[in-house]
C-alpha cells in the first residue's frame, strides 16, 4: 500500500484535514482498521480527541468541542505504510528471505523478513521537498525539526561525532547546513511527520492550542440547528455547498409533517415505529388547551433517526390528526461525546437553544451544563425539581472491536508544546470502567428534557417537546 502525501491537506483518497470525526470513524470502520481513542475524562471540551490507528502507524487529533473536525495528521511509524510525495518515495518497505540458519526449515521456503528504510533529512531537504528555512534543534533530545507549509519532520540525530559538531554551532542555517550535508544520511532518520494546515508548524500549534482551549473553530460546513421553545420553531441553515448557500428552513413541533421533514432534509438513515405510550409522560407539561389528548390505545409513533446530522425525529401516525404524520419531538444529540451511549452513532449536531428570538440568554453545543447561563434556565423552568438519575444497564454498552478507549492522565492535559508532534507524551492506558458508563442525569424543563453526562457534566442529548 503507497499512499500519497497532500501537504496542508492529508492523505490522496484516503483521509483529509477538516473531516469530521465522525466520518473518519465510519471511514476507519469499513476499512476493518482497529483504533484506539483518547480524550480526557476532566475537560473534555478543551482538550482534542485522539484516535490512533496501529495498523497504519498514525495519530490523528480532532477538536473536541463544536466542529469536531480532524486538524491533525501525524505519522509516528513508518514501518507499515509506503508514503510518497510528487511519485517519490520517502520510506521503503521490502521483504527479504531470511537466512537459512534464523528458522526451522520449512520445505525449502525461507520466511521473510520485512527490511524498512525511513525518509532521512538529506534526501528530503536535498531531493523530496527542497529548501527551506532552518528547523530547530533539540541537543538534549537529540532531535532536529524541519517545517515546510502544511507539512512538518522530526528526526533523530543518532551519531555522536555529529551531535559533538552540532554543538558547537550557534548559527540555524549552519546547523541545517552541517546536517543536510552529512555524508552518513541514516545518521539522521525520520521518527515522525505531521501533515497540517498552515504555513509553519509553530503557528499552527499556537493557534490549535488557543482554539482548543476557547472551545472555537469553524463551523461553516455543518448544519445548524436553532429551536425557539417558546414558539416550538426549529430552524435549520444549511452550509455553503461549492458556492451556492440554500434558503434557511423551518420545522413547526405540532404542526409540520412528516412530508415537511423529508422535504427539508431527506431521507432519513433509519426508521422504526413506536407502539407504547412511554413517550407521553411529559405531555401533561403542555398547556394548550388546543392539545388534543393522546394517551389512548392504538396510538403509533415513528421515529427517524438521521445519525449524519445528529438528530431523531418522532412523529405522531394518529390517522385522525393527520394522515402524513404530525412532528411531534426532536431529539439532538451531541455523538461526540466519548463517554455517551451515543457516541459515534450519532453525528454531533450543532445546535443553539433560546427560548424566544427576542430572547439574548441561550445555549449551544459547544457548553458544559453548568455553564448554561441563569436566566436562560429561569426562563425554561416551570417549578424546581431534582434531577433523574439514568442507569444504564451495563449489557447496553458493547464494545466495539475496532474501538479502543483509552484515558488521558488524570489532570486533563495534552501536549501540544512538542515539536514534530502533537501529543507525543500523552500517557493514556486503556479503560476498565465501562460500568460506569453512560450514567447519566436528566433535568427536565418546560419543553425540553436534558440529558447530562455525569462523570463530566457534557450535554449528551437535548428532547424538544
């Protein structure tokens, strides 16, 4: 396999900067690649989410909070996959025969040996990628790191005579000169490249950073989705789609159809009715008095479930108030929350909540629960009340084979100081609670149910009633 690199974009056919982590898990999937993710379990929204891929020796990171897009591409073992950039090689892969005496004889076939050749810096500054300014160099950590626009090296200086040379050297572009010059290419493998969006390396970091920690990033791309509780209006913008914005769209609970929804958002991904009246034990919250009651038997509901945009529709099927099925609830979820039933089968869906348009309090996707502003809840709350607290039975958490979960430390932080890598120091080890898993609370508020996480207070999912 050869796959070929993109500078300041990713992966030719294969995996692109700005794809959302979702669609990168999906992707991930059908190709029947293992990962393994890590976040961290405190501050969750402010730090990246990464997904390590050993199969292919790759390190992917991914914001956390609103986008959830991949910003982050890092090659940390070139030993499984050939890489190449304009039709060059920069790493081979062979397999040679092994020596007659290094195994058990095996009807006159020899076993192979896999024999890789990493990229060094003299063929990728010389020959591959040409000039550019000086990298850094790290004496202590024997390293040396050389940016070029959207792509970015590290390598490792492994001879002492040319580290003892180095050291003595004050001057960057001697230091670069020395090494692109030295006669023993090996002496200086790559260990890593990063595939990013930026001019250098060092201001792509400092921006993520700042990005990260504010909670920000684009969302141009995504569908938004905007509710009015007071007047029950969900509003949908769709994206720019190659230059060509679509009109803005309106979604009425009680009174749009189901032919409503489909004509503003097409098929959904999966269906299944409903035949209980579980689902009705908030209708008594409603006080219209146009509301017909709908606890009765022979009742049916339907449920459309759209995982790409993050949201579930259930329609009430009652022949007698409408024969095309009245909008009846909307849940939006937020699937990328790690340590949520919905995580990654659901898309996490950008979504702002006010309780009128007059209305300046409000709440959006990218806010832990605690941070939900005081006189939005006063304005959505109809009397005081204790929250539900949510078991999941620990049978409905299964683990996925493909998925590893893995924690970062316990004080939340990520590297994102390192040069050549992102998260190199990340010190994650695999999860054992997954009994604890998908504990949740629900707060329940004049059209609306919240369900909160509770190791770390994320919004998994909003109902709109």
């Amino acid at each position: 396999m050869t796959s070929t690199i993109v500078p300041g974009e990713g992966f030719a056919d294969f995996l692109y900067l700005g794809t959302s982590l979702y669609d990168t898990v999906a992707t991930l999937k059908s190709t029947n690649h293992p990962m393994q993710i890590a976040y961290s379990a405190r501050k969750y929204l402010e730090s990246p989410i990464l997904i390590t891929i050993p199969t292919l020796g790759l390190r992917l990171t991914f914001s956390s909070a609103q986008c959830q897009e991949l910003q982050l591409i890092e090659v940390l073992n070139f030993d499984m996959v050939k890489f190449a950039y304009n039709g060059q090689q920069l790493n081979e892969i062979s397999f040679i025969e092994a020596p007659e005496e290094s195994g058990p004889d095996t009807g006159g076939m020899r076993p192979l040996q896999k024999s890789v050749e990493p990229p060094c810096l003299k063929v990728i500054y010389n020959k591959i990628f040409g000039p550019t300014h000086p990298g850094t160099l790290d004496l202590a950590k024997k390293s040396y790191t050389l940016s070029y626009p959207g792509i970015c090296f590290k390598f490792t200086i492994e001879s002492r005579e040319l580290l003892s040379k180095l050291a003595g050297l004050k001057d960057d572009n001697q230091i670069l000169s020395k090494l692109a010059n030295w006669d023993v290419a090996p002496d200086i493998p790559c260990r890593a490249l990063t595939i990013f969006n930026g001019k250098s390396f060092d201001t792509f970091l400092t921006n993520l950073k700042e990005n990260t920690a504010s909670r920000t990033g684009s969302l141009s791309s995504r569908e938004k989705i905007t509710v009015m509780l007071s007047t029950r209006e969900i509003l949908i913008d769709f994206p720019e789609v190659n230059g060509t914005k679509r009109a803005s769209e309106t979604l009425l609970l009680g009174v749009s159809t189901q032919q409503d929804a489909l004509r503003i958002l097409g098929p959904p991904d999966a269906y299944f009715n409903k035949f209980d009246s579980h689902l009705l034990i908030h209708k008594h919250l409603k006080k219209e008095a146009s509301s017909p009651p709908c606890e009765r038997a022979g009742v049916v509901y339907k449920f459309h479930n759209y995982f790409r945009l993050g949201i579930d529709l259930l329609y009430n099927l009652n022949p007698s108030e409408s024969s095309g099925g009245v909008l009846e609830k909307i849940v939006l979820h937020n699937g990328g929350i790690v340590e949520s039933i919905d995580f990654m089968h659901w898309n996490n869906c950008n979504w702002e909540i006010r309780w009128n348009r007059e209305s300046q309090a409000k709440v959006t996707s990218a806010m832990y629960f605690h941070e939900f502003d005081q006189d939005f809840l006063e304005a959505i709350s109809t009397y005081k009340t204790e929250p539900v607290l949510l078991n999941r039975n620990e049978s409905e958490i299964t683990r996925d084979e493909d998925l590893e979960i893995v924690h970062v430390a316990a004080n939340g932080k990520s590297d994102l100081s390192g040069q050549g890598s992102s998260t190199e120091s990340i010190g994650s080890k695999p999860s054992n609670e997954f009994k604890t898993w998908g504990q949740s609370k629900l707060y329940g508020f004049d059209r609306c149910i919240w369900e909160v996480i509770e190791s770390n207070n994320c919004i998994s999912n909003v109902t709109i009633y």
